[in-house]
C-alpha cells in the first residue's frame, strides 16, 4: 500500500484506503470454504490434512483458582489468538477480495488480520470516493454469500499523500463521504506520519 500510494506521488496523485473490520472474522470461517479455498489453490496435501486436524475436536478447559474445570468442545471455526489464524483468514478471504477486484477498475484489495483493505489512486477525491463506495457495496455484497458480516461503525477511511499539513493551500478538500452500508465514513484532515507517507485519517460514522 505504502509503495502503491509512493508511485501514485510521480504523478501529484494521492491514495484513498478504505478498512472494512469483519465482525467475529475468525470464528466466522466456514471450514468447508476454507478446505476447498486451499484445494482451489493447489496447496500441499499435507498442509491441507494438517490444517483439518488443527481445526477439528479442539476443547477449552477453565482453571478458576486452582480448580480445573471440565473440557468443553470449542464450536469456533478458527481459534483467536493462534499465529496461523490471520494466515487461514487470508485464504478463507481471498475469493471475496478476487471478487471485488474484477468488479471494481483500478482498485487493489489486502488482507490484514481480520480487516479487508481497498486502496485506489487519483487525483480527484470525489473519484476516489465513488471508487471506495463501489468496494464496500461489492464487498457487502460478497461477504454475504459467504456468511461473514463486516461491523460498519469500525470502518476506517484514510488519505494518503506527501503534502504536508502546513501546506494548507495544497491539501484537497475531503468533504465528501463514503458511504458504507447505512452510513458513511469521512476522510480526516488531521495529519499523522506513517510508515513514510503522510496520513490523513480519522473515522467519523454517522
């Protein structure tokens, strides 16, 4: 994204982000999806055996002051918290970013942890906007054919461009909103430095 929003500076463009948070993103993977998402993509047998039994006959077990309470059978699909789960995530979701980007010209899609990531260039903000709404209503869309739900009020909205917060006369105008569900997501003219690029973003959901 970073290198993305660097070459779109070459031509006094800027980068718009939009970040969609799924709601239980790990306990939502559908195991069957995931299995045949991993056959789909040619991975090793061994990988795919392994994974079944990762994710099959897994139990809690609750220790309360000493006391070791009875194992229970955990009904999650991913568990939260383990180093592989953004790694199975990411597959499980790679058909719905597939999906959103042969529908959407110009947008690249990204995976990261449990949020799905739109990133366009342009140098008109109004373009990128409309570009960002087509996104979230195809991902809207997608996830539900795939039982995932994203959590509106935790989107977030970022510009990403090297003209410096002092630089007033240079800023574009982020007036307008993104619209994501049944609400909308405005870009921020609040400036933060991140990870080389200046960042303008904060959520404001109404």
């Amino acid at each position: 994204m970073v290198n993305r929003a660097h070459s779109a500076w070459k031509d006094d463009n800027f980068t718009g982000v939009l970040l969609m948070d799924i709601k239980a993103a790990f306990p939502s993977v559908a195991r069957g999806r995931l299995f045949h998402a991993m056959k789909a993509k040619r991975m090793d047998g061994d990988i795919i055996r392994s994974t079944e039994n990762f994710l099959s006959d897994r139990t809690v077990e609750m220790v309360i002051e000493g006391n070791v309470l009875q194992s229970r059978p955990v009904e999650a699909s991913v568990p939260q918290g383990s180093p592989v789960s953004p790694i199975l995530f990411a597959i499980h979701t790679a058909e719905l970013i597939k999906w959103v980007v042969e529908r959407v010209q110009g947008v690249k899609g990204l995976s990261f942890v449990d949020d799905l990531g739109w990133v366009a260039t342009g140098n008109d903000v109004n373009q990128l906007v409309w570009t960002l709404e087509a996104c979230a209503a195809q991902s809207i869309e997608s996830a539900r054919r795939r039982d995932l739900q994203f959590d509106t009020a935790k989107t977030d909205a970022a510009l990403l461009t090297r003209r410096r917060s002092h630089q007033t006369h240079l800023q574009p105008k982020l007036s307008a909103k993104i619209k994501v569900g049944d609400g909308f997501v405005r870009f921020n003219q609040v400036a933060t430095r991140w990870p080389g690029v200046w960042m303008d973003a904060h959520l404001t959901f109404k």
